[in-house]
C-alpha cells in the first residue's frame, strides 16, 4: 500500500495557482496587500485543480496516540501513563484540542497507534494499534521495520477513508509521554544537525535533564544508525507510531490531493518523514505554527514551509492545526466572495 500511494502522489497545478493569483490581483485590494492569506488561496486552487476551490463544510483532526519506551530514561516530566489518561481526555471532550476544534467546527478522532492499554470501543477513538508502546531506543530500535510500514499505512487508509466521506481539510495531532525525544531523533538524522540545536525542554524538564535528553538521543543515533537515505528506517529506529500515523496522513492526503494542516513539533517530524518518503507531499501541507520547540525550524526548512502561526505554543494534540483552519478558511473567504474593482466599480490600479 505505500508504494503504490506514493505513486500517486502528483504536484499541485502551478497553472491553477497562476490562475489564482491573477484572479486575486483583481480583487478590490493592493495586488499581494492580504500576504499570506493569497498565498494560502493560491495554493489551495493549485491543490484543487480549480480556479474557484471550495471546502466541503468538513474538518477533522486526528490525535495519533502512542506510548515511548525511551521514558525509562527519564526524558520527560510526566509518566507514560498520561498517554492512556489523556486520551480518554480527549473523547470526554475536555482537552484543549476539544475546545478549538469546536471553535472550528471541526471533528476530533483519536486515533489508538501504540498507547500501552487495551482501550474498549469508544465513539471518536479509532483503533490503529500497532504495537502497545515503541521500544527504548536507547537500547535497540523502537520499532521492527514491518511495524513502521504499518503505521505509515494505517495512516494511509484514514486519508482514503476521510477523503472518501467528503472531508475537505485535515490536520494532525498526537499524543504521547517522550514523544519530543524521538522527534527530536529524526530531526537530527533527515535535517543533519546536532541533537544540542534540535532538542527542548518538552513538558518543562530542567536544565541538567535537557542535557541528558540530548545525550539519549545521541546514543541511540549511535546505536541504531538510523539511515538518513531511508525514512522507513529511520521512523523504525528512532521513531514513535503516532508519528508513522502522521507521516502516513499526510501521504494519503496528498495522493486524495486534500490539503493536510500539521501542527506542531511532534506532527512537523511526521511531515518529514513523509516529505523524505516523497517530496511533492509538502506542496498539499500547510503548517500550523512555530513551536517553541527548537528542532521544528530545521525541519520546515528542509521542507520549504512557512507556519501560519507563532503563539508560543507547544501543547500538541492538534491544537495548532485547529487555529489554523481559520486562517485557510478566511482564505478561501477571500478568493471567493471578495468583489473584483469591475464588480465593485472601483477605479483600479492608476500609473504614479
């Protein structure tokens, strides 16, 4: 199944966006005055393969979940046990995530990759699992190589799914205790910089466990070698399974041609491991906003995205994704209902 949807995967139609740009330049406005906002607009007629793009009405973020062997070396403040917690958080409705995406009219899905539980079926959560938490990769690869593969596809399948049920934009979450160490694994390996420039502080650990964070990662680069020629591998080695979920989304989102919101940190290294997979998926990707986390800014280099939104923000969960909607949706508002100076009878662009 992965071969065969990244070979689906075809470029946006730059000659629809060039459409779309001349289009804006008519609109009762200086020509390139609303900034981003064109460009969002522009993309999305590029995506569409249409010079008036429309949404459905229907949004939804996917919370991939799972758990991180690489806890047991303390990299984070918080146990692994709040991965199943939060979970179930998420499906009461009462996290952070919840209340922007209801803000945004958007649908949350949790999605079970490798939480460390057996969750009973419960309405909005998916079970996905693949394994009941990766491995410490501290002490050999988190993941087998058939396991990264799996995740990658089961979030394939949920791109096709949605698509298919009419769901025009999608944005990624995650959740998992230690999930910023393996993030912050494969930032160092598909970015090639240094754990010391690509690895925070995460859910606030301190200075001394900071540096020990780096080391982690650092020994199991050391151990594993991950290669950075073969993101399958790396996603193995030095990966979690919500971020194969999340690669695996945005793989499927751009062989359904649906622009695809990612996140933060955690979604950002799922976005890498996708682009590594098959570079055209960054033209059908729209990053959310700039975490606080350090390694987020190497990885949307390497891809050529700029975040719509800089709050100081490092929750996860999606929470970016969903205030973003707005931003692409006001977009979309603008390219379609704005008057044209012919329409609005206003005197145009003058010669000074």
């Amino acid at each position: 199944m992965l071969e065969k949807t990244l070979k689906e995967i075809k470029p946006a139609d730059k000659d629809f966006e060039a459409k779309a740009r001349a289009r804006l330049d008519t609109l009762t406005h200086p020509p390139g005055s609303l900034g981003k906002l064109e460009d969002m607009a522009a993309r999305l007629a590029a995506i569409q393969r249409s010079a008036m793009p429309e949404f459905t009405g229907k949004k939804v973020i996917f919370t991939f979940s799972g758990d991180h062997g690489v806890t047991e070396e303390h990299v984070s403040v918080y146990p692994k046990e709040v991965t199943r917690q939060m979970v179930l958080n998420f499906i009461r409705g009462g996290a952070g995530i919840n209340v922007l995406a209801r803000h945004a009219g958007a649908e949350v899905i949790v999605v079970d990759m490798g939480v460390d539980t057996e969750f009973k079926e419960l309405p909005g959560l998916i079970n996905k699992k693949v394994l009941r938490g990766t491995k410490n990769m501290r002490k050999g690869p988190a993941m087998s190589r058939e396991e990264a593969v799996r995740c990658l596809e089961a979030g394939i399948e949920l791109a096709y799914e949605f698509s298919r049920k009419g769901y025009g934009l999608m944005g990624t979450g995650d959740m998992g205790i230690g999930n910023t160490t393996p993030s912050s694994a494969i930032a160092c390996v598909l970015a090639g910089m240094p754990a010391s420039k690509v690895t925070g502080k995460g859910t606030g650990i301190s200075e001394k466990s900071l540096a020990a964070k780096c080391r982690v990662i650092e020994d199991a680069i050391a151990l594993n070698r991950p290669d950075p020629k073969d993101p399958v591998d790396v996603l193995a080695k030095v990966g979690g399974a919500e971020i194969g979920g999340i690669a695996g989304l945005c793989i499927g989102a751009a062989a359904n041609r649906v622009p695809v919101i990612v996140d933060g940190f955690i979604s950002t290294a799922g976005a890498l491991i996708a682009y590594a997979l098959e570079p055209l998926t960054a033209q059908y990707m729209f990053s959310a906003h700039r975490s606080q986390e350090p390694g987020q800014k190497c990885m949307l280099e390497k891809m050529g995205l700029d975040p719509l939104l800089d709050l100081n923000m490092r929750l996860g969960e999606g929470t970016g994704a969903a205030l973003a909607m707005h931003l692409i949706e006001a977009a979309l508002k603008i390219y379609r209902e704005m008057a044209t100076f012919g329409e609005a009878g206003v005197i145009g662009e003058m010669n000074v």
